[in-house]
C-alpha cells in the first residue's frame, strides 16, 4: 500500500494537478459553472411547466390563460437562445481574469469576436437565425471566449498603442491604449469571416460544426465515453485526488452541449436526442456521492456490526441522501483502502453500464436537461429528470444492485474493525 501510494504521489497526483490548474481547461470550468445557476432557474421554469403529472398544463393554463402562459414561456424560451452567446462572454470573462485581464474588457472582447463570426446580412428587414446563438453556439463560444482573449493580450504584450501627450486625461488614455488591440482582433476575426465565406464552408460554425463540434459531441454522447468518466472520476479518488474535478476538465464542455440539446428539444416538445449528458452522469451512475456510496452506507446501517460503522452510519447516511459524501470517503476511509476502492469503482461503473441499456433500448425516456439541484435525492431526481415514474425505478435498481456488490467488501471490513475494536478493549 506504501508503494502505491507513493507511485500515485509521484506520478498520478502531479498529472492530475497539471490537468486540473490548466488554464484553459480551468477557465471553461468556472466560466460554465457562473452560467449553472442561470440554467437552473430556467431549467425548473421548464420543469414546472412541462411537470410529469396528467392534467397539470391543463390546469395552469384554465388559470393564467393561453396569452399569459406564451409570454412567460417566450422569456425563459428567449434567455435559453442565447446560450451560446452567454457562454462566449463568461469564458472570456474567466479566461481573461485568469490572464491577469481584469475588469468588463475581457467579456466585451469575447461578445464583439462571437458577434462578428455570425452570419449576417445587411438586406432591409432580414432576420439573424437564433440557431447560431443557442446551444449549437455552445462550442463557438468556448473557443472564440479563448482565442479573442489570447489575441488580445498578445497585441497588448506587444504594447501596440497610440503615443499621446501627457496632458490627455488618464482615464482617456487608458481607453485609446486599448484602442489597437481591439482594433487587431476585430480586423483578424473579421478577416476568417470573410475567408471561410468564400470557400464552401460558408461561416465559422458551418466549419466548427463539422470537424469539432459534431465529432466531439458523438464522442461523448456514448457508452464508452460514460463508463470511462466514471471509471476514472472513482479510481482517482482511491489517491485522493478529486475525480470529478479532473474528469470534468474534459468531459464539462461536451456534456454540457448535450444536456442544453436535450433541453432544447424538450421545451418545445421535439424528439430529446442524447441519452449520456450532465444528467444521465450526475442522476443514474452515482447514487450519495462519489462512488455511488449511498448503496454503501444502506450496507453499513442495515448490516454494519463495529461501533465504527455504526457511527459512521448514522453520521453519514442523511448527508449521503442528498449526495454528499465526505463523511464517506474520509471516515472509512476510501483513499488508498483496497477493500472498499474496488467496489467503489466497480458501483459507478456497473450503473453506467446498466442505465445506458436501459435508456438505449428505450424502456425509460431519455433525461430532458432539465438541470436539477445536485442534493435532489434519488428516486424524486429520476422522476423529474425524465418525467416517468420509470427512472426512480431503475435509480431504486441500480442502488441495490450496488448494495449487493458493496456487501461482501464492507463484510469484511467489518470484521477487521471488530478485531481492532476488540483489540483494543483487551488492551485497556
């Protein structure tokens, strides 16, 4: 155990760091996780409108009236068409602050790139399509938040700027410093408008969408891809290393697109297209936290016999209904204990697995996007999250499929902290 843990030391815990503290990576992170609670509210607006149970459109709109419930629905209908731009200005906001960028300018760069990269037209009263500011602008946004910033600072590295006189006010001059960098960036992305217009790719997302966008969302909208996120979000923790925070530095920006894709369908009635998005990880492969831990727990309170358990049992099993386990991880301990790190890997694992033939043989409707709180406790989070009794059901399944595979490593765990506890007592 030694050896392993200083191998992980040496090798896993400075690669996992170096991806983690990347400032790219991490800039998406925090600029997506500014957007989350905006997308929440909208999402349970959704949510309460399109409620699972029969008769309940029917009964508010008896209420409200057709009029009054288009208007509201239009509001939050309209902020979700502008994800795409909305993603744009945060990335570019966090991205510039982390470049030493601070105030309003980062964002402002970021929402002029992303604008002049939408196709226009300047006939008298044509219209711009709000598809290239909702969700499938989700990836330009990303990189364009990034690549306008990086072309910002360099042309102030470069200290390309207008020599005034000393008797100009500070506050103007700062302004007209920063006139040239602007000025570079809007020229270059202006310029890849006009090139990529002339070639069969017509615009930046025509092009983005077929060799990025697409490809990477059909990575990460698969079975593989589900399993592996879970399989190594649980098996860093065992070094302690924060899983999720690692794994989310890839996977955030793709899975993000997919569940707004879901939801975007959902609230007008379409077709949902995904079934792996944010959703299908946070709601059906882990049940109290990392690893699944709640079948655990249920273990340990129904069949735990040392004073150890017992404790660990009633401190930890209310938190782990809402998802929360660090009572968890940190009181067994998880980290670098074998007996519990294969079935904490195996748990999530197996659920991943089991969810996504469920969903892919079309027994149980797929997730909606609908973005619920992370505490939300299984069973009520698989009813919203897909509006069909069906997805508590299988969340009730898979957690004692998990309890069965937790059961003989907490076994015996068990009975080695009975020893020690009897160990102990002799010694007193």
């Amino acid at each position: 155990m030694l050896k392993m843990q200083e191998k992980a030391e040496k090798h896993l815990i400075p690669i996992s760091t170096k991806i983690t503290n990347n400032i790219v990576l991490k800039s998406m992170r925090e600029g997506l996780s500014i957007l989350t609670p905006l997308i929440m509210i909208i999402s349970l607006f959704i949510l309460i409108g399109n409620f699972p149970i029969p008769g309940w459109t029917s009964f508010w709109t008896s209420i409200l009236g057709d009029r009054l419930i288009e208007i509201i629905s239009a509001s939050f209908i309209g902020i979700f068409n502008f994800i795409g731009l909305l993603v744009c200005v945060v990335i570019a906001y966090t991205y510039g602050n982390n470049r030493g960028l601070k105030g309003i300018v980062p964002s402002l760069v970021g929402l002029i790139s992303f604008l002049i990269l939408v196709p226009m037209t300047n006939q008298i009263g044509a219209k711009v399509s709000t598809v290239y500011f909702g969700p499938n602008g989700i990836f330009i946004g990303l990189m364009v938040g990034i690549i306008s910033i990086e072309l910002y600072r360099f042309s102030l590295n470069k200290k390309w700027s207008i020599k005034l006189p000393d008797s100009i006010p500070p506050a103007v001059a700062d302004s007209l410093t920063e006139l040239l960098p602007f000025g570079v960036v809007i020229l270059l992305f202006t310029a890849t408008k006009v090139i990529l217009a002339l070639t069969g790719f017509q615009s930046v997302h025509n092009l983005i969408f077929i060799f990025i966008q697409m490809p990477l969302k059909s990575l990460g909208d698969s079975l593989i891809s589900a399993v592996l996120y879970n399989f190594l979000a649980s098996f860093l923790w065992i070094f302690g290393i924060n899983g999720p925070t690692v794994t989310n530095s890839f996977w955030s920006p793709i899975l993000f697109s997919l569940t707004q894709d879901n939801l975007s369908a959902f609230q007008i009635g379409a077709k949902i297209p995904h079934i792996y998005t944010q959703q299908f990880i946070d709601i059906f492969t882990t049940y109290g936290g990392g690893g699944s831990t709640l079948s655990l727990l249920l273990i340990v309170v129904l069949k735990g016999q040392s004073q150890r358990l017992k404790n660990l049992g009633k401190l930890a099993l209310v938190p782990g209904i809402f998802g929360i386990n660090e009572p968890v991880v940190f009181g067994i301990p998880v980290i670098f204990n074998l007996r519990i790190a294969i079935p904490f890997v195996i748990v999530p694992v197996v659920n991943t697995i089991i969810s996504g033939l469920v969903f892919s043989w079309h027994w149980i409707p797929f997730p909606t996007g609908v973005m619920l709180p992370w505490t939300t406790p299984p069973l009520i989070s698989g009813w919203l999250s897909t509006g069909s009794w069906l997805g508590a059901v299988l969340q009730l399944f898979e957690i004692l499929i998990g309890m069965l595979i937790y059961y003989p490593f907490v076994k015996s765990l068990d009975k080695q902290y009975i020893i020690e506890e009897n160990n102990l007592m002799d010694q007193q």
